[in-house]
C-alpha cells in the first residue's frame, strides 16, 4: 500500500505487487506446475522449467521476519538469511507449495541454510546442495561447476518423474532469453532516469512469482506504457553496488533519493543482475546446452564469492570512467562478510583512481535511517562541489 501512493505509481505496476505480496503459497497455481525454491543466482532456471517445474528465489528483506527468526540464528549473522528464515517460519504449518530447495553455497550462511531449516524444524521438500567452485575461470572450476549441473539435472528428474529432451530444454531457453530481452529495455529506462530504482526492484524482485511468459508480457506492458522522453535530471548520479535488496525494505533506495543523489545504475544480484543473461550455444543436443548452461551461469556470475572475481571490479570501474556515474555508493549489510571483505578492495582501487567512494553498513530495521541519511547528503555535497 505504501507503494501504491508513491509519487512514481502506475497501475501497470500491480502485477507485480500481486506477485510479491502473495508469496509462495500461490505460485503453484498460478504458474501450472510444482514449485521448487533457489536461492542465489547460480542454478540456472531454464533447466527447472524444461522438467515441467516453476523455479522461484526465496530470498526476502522484511524486517519483522528478521526478528521472528532472531531466536535461531546467531547475532552476527546475515539479516537475509534472518529475513528468509523468519518468512518461512511464518508459513509454518501452512501450504508453501514448494517441492523442493536448492542450494548453491554462495556464502558460509546460504550453506548453513539447511541446518537452520532443521533447526527452525520447517520441511521444504527434497533438498539439492550445489557445490560452488570458488574459480570463475580455471578449467578444473568449470569441470566442477558442469558435474555439479548434471546433478542437479538428475535431482530435478527425480522429483517430476519427466525425462529432460532437447527440444523442452531449447523451448526453456528461448522463452528466458526473452525475458532477459524485456529486461534490458527495463534497464535502459532506468538509466535515462524514466524508472526509479524501486520499481526496478519490485519489478526485478518478482521474477520467478509467474510462468516466465507472464511475467515479461508484463514488462512489455510496462515497457509500452512509458514515455521515451528524456527526464533532466537534479543532482549526483550514483551506482549502488555491494549486498542485494529485497522487498519489502527498500530502505537504502529511499534514503538516497531523499538525499538528492540519482540512483540510475546498480550492480546488485537482486538488481541488474537478477537475470543472468541469455544463453548462448553451438550444440543443441542435450549435452551440449547443459554445458552451454553451466558456462553461462558460472562464468557470467560476479558474485563476491570467487577469488578470480577481478572483471566484477573492472567493470564497475569502467562504467565510472564512461561517465554513467559520478560517485559509487557500496552497501553491505550486517553479516554479510564477503560482501564487508570486496568493498575495501572496490574502495581502495576506486579512490586510486580519484573516483568517490561511500559504504554504507545497515541491516533491515529503520533506526539509524537518520544516520545514513546524513551521510548521503554529505556525500551528494561532495559530489556537487
């Protein structure tokens, strides 16, 4: 409801509302096939699909689930992982209409994640732990990261019963490559200042709560519905990078648009980034788009996670040296190590270059909005001189 009275509102923006707002009890339905939670961006989706079964995120950004789950986690721990562990504990007892979970180990806290589930005692079905590799780009990563895709294709059939073919796998590519198409329009809006980083990320947040073809006729809907006329912008353009934001705590989005600073560019996994790309390939037999998969979704991912991450840094520093912005804002929230660890790197090699630089260090809750506000605005002063 508060985003339906935002300034920026469209009707053309409900979909999306529904999707976010009904959560996963209801995606079962409305997309015709069995759900199966992920979490982070590495399993690829189109190989869900072409097993007759709806992929979906589960991550989340409430902050009265943060609390809820507080009980069970540590106190240092990460306020996603709070976040998604209190959601779940909330449907307790109820329908989620999930069949499964999938488990890329992205990070020590998503890789624990199973034995929080146990500890909290929710069943989310069969679980599929993938092994990360933490190399992008050596052979033996890739050898790894391609085995570790077959197992998934084997645990995806088990739970269906359906034999993967190439022509189901080929329809599942086409139809996401599709989407990532609608989704680079949605971009382009949002970097000529026609679309504000929260209807971005409401719009990015709700992929997965819809078959795909849904979900981009919607975009379309979007994409038709806003004027290509160029919007002056007042004030600092800022690139936002460092830990994701899920709705609904849209916290950091707000705060910098209040400062003045124009959000245009993001580097988040729950952002720019939350659709990997399309898939590209030579081979159409099975095997050959499964590795096709595998490579696009190990080797396309920035993820803090790998040692061998340093084109993440050189694109950021890149798109600063293209002008697209004038000062990078990283957010990192609390517990999320990896995320805290990249932000010293991406600042020091940043401010070598003369480029400005602010970390921001949050969680979920609105008490030190203040704070954070001053900063911003010292930041957009900065920027301004």
């Amino acid at each position: 409801e508060r985003l339906r009275a935002d300034r920026d509102y469209r009707p053309e923006f409900d979909y999306f509302l529904h999707l976010l707002a009904e959560g996963l009890a209801v995606v079962e339905s409305r997309a015709g096939r069995p759900v199966m939670s992920t979490m982070c961006l590495q399993a690829p989706l189109e190989l869900f699909r072409a097993h007759g079964i709806q992929p979906i995120r589960i991550f989340g950004g409430h902050f009265a689930a943060a609390q809820l789950a507080a009980p069970l986690t540590p106190a240092t721990s990460c306020s996603m992982i709070r976040s998604t562990l209190g959601s779940l504990l909330s449907i307790k007892g109820g329908r989620s209409g999930v069949l499964g979970l999938v488990i890329p180990t992205t990070c020590h806290w998503v890789a624990k994640f199973p034995a929080l589930l146990s500890l909290a005692d929710i069943e989310l079905g069969s679980v599929l732990v993938l092994e990360s590799p933490r190399g992008r780009f050596g052979a033996t990563s890739q050898k790894k990261w391609l085995a570790e895709i077959y197992r998934l294709n084997s645990f995806l059939a088990q739970q269906t019963g359906l034999k993967l073919t190439s022509k189901g796998l080929l329809a599942s590519i086409s139809a996401y490559r599709e989407a990532n198409r609608v989704f680079s329009r949605l971009i382009e809006l949002k970097r000529n200042g026609l679309l504000s980083q929260i209807w971005f990320s409401v719009i990015a947040g709700s992929f997965g709560g819809d078959d795909v073809e849904s979900w981009t006729r919607a975009v379309s809907v979007v994409l038709a519905s806003i004027s290509p006329e160029k919007v002056s912008r007042i004030g600092p353009i800022v690139c936002l990078t460092g830990s994701p934001v899920f709705f609904p705590n849209f916290k950091i989005f707000r705060l910098i648009e209040e400062a003045g600073l124009n959000l245009v560019k993001d580097d988040l996994c729950s952002g720019e980034r939350a659709l990997t790309g399309p898939v590209h390939y030579r081979d159409p037999s099975i095997a050959g788009l499964i590795k096709a998969l595998a490579q696009r979704y190990h080797e396309g991912c920035q993820c803090p996670v790998f040692f061998d991450n340093g084109p993440r840094l050189e694109n950021i520093v890149l798109a600063a040296q293209k002008n697209l912005f004038q000062g990078l804002i990283f957010h990192v929230l609390k517990g999320c190590h990896q995320f805290d660890l990249e932000s010293l790197a991406l600042e020091k090699t940043l401010k070598e270059k003369g480029l400005k630089v602010l970390r921001l260090e949050t969680d979920g809750s609105p008490e030190d909005s203040g704070s954070l506000l001053t900063r911003l605005e010292a930041f957009r002063s900065v920027l301004s001189s």
